[in-house]
C-alpha cells in the first residue's frame, strides 16, 4: 500500500470509529439520562404522596420514614445523571472524525464510576430492606422480586456507561496505534 492507501484507509477507520462512537454515546447516554428523570420522578412522588407507587410501597412495613426514601431515589437520580454526563460531555459532531477519535477523558470515567459507587449506596439501601421483609414476612411473601429492577437498574447501566466509554475508548487506540504504524512506501 502506498502512502494515499494507507491514508485513505486510516480515514475511513476514524470515520467508523467516530460514527459509531456517536451512536453508542448517545444511545446509554439518553438511556441513563431517562433513568435519571424516572428516579427523579419517582423521588418527587414519594414526597407528593409517601408510598403510593407500588414499588417503594411494598417496602413500607420495614421503613418508616419517607424521606429516606426520597433521598435515596434522589442519590439514584444522581448517580444515573453522572452516568449520562460521563456520554454525553465530549458527543462528537456529525462529520468530525479527528474530534471522534479523541480518547476518553479521565474525569468522563471517574464520573460513570462515581455513579455506579452511588448506586451500589442506594443498592445496600433498598437490600436491606428485602432482607428485612424476608426476616419479617418470610422468604415466600415478604420479598417481592418484581422489585428487584429498583436497587439493580442505577449500577448496572452506570457500569454499563462506563464500560461504553471504556470499549470506545480502546477502539479509539486502536485506530491511533494503527494511525502510528504507516509506513513509508518506496518506489523502486
């Protein structure tokens, strides 16, 4: 290959990168960022009317106070809202492939795995209470596993988030490392 092969089909590389780097963002972005308004929303409704949604309702035998509730539905909110500002801070634009294949930032990892801490918090929060439904009701009708998404759903995509922008970033130093092997094509 010559020097215009090889640099055509390093641009064609970044393009990809970049493109693809774009939709993923966007896509766990948006879909952390929709995690977040939920716990928000759900936050705002447990202090509108205390344990009228049937998903922190079931846990109001073993929790007494509310506003436990609601601050740990709004550290969720948060912790999902870190996850999407982690994707969406540095989303590309459309047809800027060198700005595509810039690598993570540090503080964009840092930020999904603030996150994810945050909702491992809110997880120990929400566990304890099954385990004190299954202590107090028993194992068969005391813990509702149709509950389960609500301590799980803030750490997983958080570390979904982060292993998205981890993946795209080792994609990204794929494209660099290749960019830094062209050679020099001689004529003979």
């Amino acid at each position: 290959m010559d020097e215009a092969e090889q640099e055509a089909l390093i641009r064609e590389f970044e393009a990809i990168s970049a493109s693809s780097r774009r939709t993923w963002q966007l896509v766990w972005g948006l879909v952390a960022l929709g995690g977040a308004a939920f716990y928000a929303w759900s936050a705002w409704r447990q202090h509108v009317e205390p344990w009228g949604v049937r998903y922190t309702g079931v846990f109001r035998p073993v929790i007494s106070n509310s506003d436990a509730v609601i601050a740990v539905l709004g550290s969720q909110a948060v912790a999902l809202g870190l996850a999407a500002a982690a994707l969406l801070s540095n989303v590309p634009p459309k047809g800027h492939r060198d700005v595509g294949c810039m690598p993570m930032a540090s503080r964009q990892q840092l930020l999904g795995l603030t996150g994810a801490a945050v909702g491992c918090a809110g997880a120990a929060f929400w566990f304890s209470g099954m385990w004190r439904l299954a202590n107090r009701f028993g194992w068969e009708h005391g813990v509702h596993l149709e509950a389960l998404w609500l301590p799980t759903m803030p750490v997983t995509c958080c570390l979904l988030c982060t292993y998205v922008a981890s993946s795209l970033g080792d994609t990204e130093r794929q494209v660099q490392r290749l960019k830094d092997m062209r050679y020099r094509f001689k004529k003979a």
